[in-house]
C-alpha cells in the first residue's frame, strides 16, 4: 500500500538519457568539468566553445537544454540567446552561466529572455548544475530510489 502511494505521488519523469545537453564555454577544463557531471547524471552531451559553433549546433542537433556562458569569444552568450530566439530555436531552455560579476539589474534582464531558465555564478557549484537539469528537463536523477533499504542514500548505513 504505502510503496502504490508513493508511486502515485512521483511525478512522471523522463529517462536522462533521452535527452541532449549542450554545454557552451571557452574554457576547456570547465567544459571537461560540465561533461563529466552532465552524463554521470545520464544525459547525453555535445559541446561548444564559441557562439557561432554553439548557434551551429543548436540548429543541427536542437539540443533539450543548452547550458551557456555569458561570455565567449566573437559572439557572446546574451547574443547567442537573441539569436537562438531570432532563428526559431527560442524554445531551446537555456541554462546561463557565468565567472564576471554581474549586478542583480543585468541578472534580471537576462532571465526575462523567455528561454532562459536558470542563472549560475562561476564557480559552478555540481551538485546545483545536476539538480537543476533534473529540474528543468523533468527527468529522473539516477539515485532516484532512496526508499528505506534500498542501499541508497546517506541515511543508508552504506556509506561510512
């Protein structure tokens, strides 16, 4: 009985792995850094490390999720998200991340871009990133399972 009411109250979750991430920055070790924590999450990745490669991708691949950097190379990460808009790839969720001090005024005025989700300070905190892709994506985390017994989770008595 108890295990029927807990399936009925989750919500219906997507598989990760049905779904594409595409990670944008020009720094190589932090895109290393985003891959690693995107597909132990289970999703599927593609990268970018400039705006025009990213803009070129997105229209190929039409990425579930973009996570982009405020600031590239050529074309920056605000004019990626105006470009996404203009070529019809608006409805791409966009996940804006960012290491320049940014004042609360321009914060506000990047997420009122209506495919823009989600705004991260550099550094990127991972367990923040994965929680709000699962968020976003509606997806199911792969640790999903922490009923009682099932080895799972800190309060498990598997982890020391």
């Amino acid at each position: 009985m108890m295990e029927e009411e807990e399936a009925l109250s989750l919500p219906d979750l997507a598989e990760p792995s049905s779904k594409l991430v595409m990670l944008v920055d020009d720094d190589e070790s932090l895109l290393d850094l985003m891959e690693h924590v995107v597909k132990k999450e289970g999703f599927r990745t593609d990268r970018a490390s400039d705006g025009n490669e990213a803009l070129r991708k997105a229209e190929a691949l039409n990425p579930d999720l973009i996570v982009l950097d405020l600031m590239l190379p050529g074309m920056g990460g605000y004019e990626v998200v105006r470009a996404l808009q203009a070529s019809g790839n608006g409805g791409i969720p966009i996940i804006v991340v960012t290491g320049r001090v940014v004042d609360r005024k321009q914060i506000d005025m990047i997420r009122l871009e209506s495919n823009v989700k989600e705004f991260m300070p550099k550094p990127i905190r991972t367990a923040v990133l994965a929680a709000t892709l699962h968020n976003v994506l509606k997806t199911r985390p792969p640790d999903i399972n922490r009923a009682p017994g099932s080895g799972r989770g800190p309060m498990s008595g598997g982890i020391l």
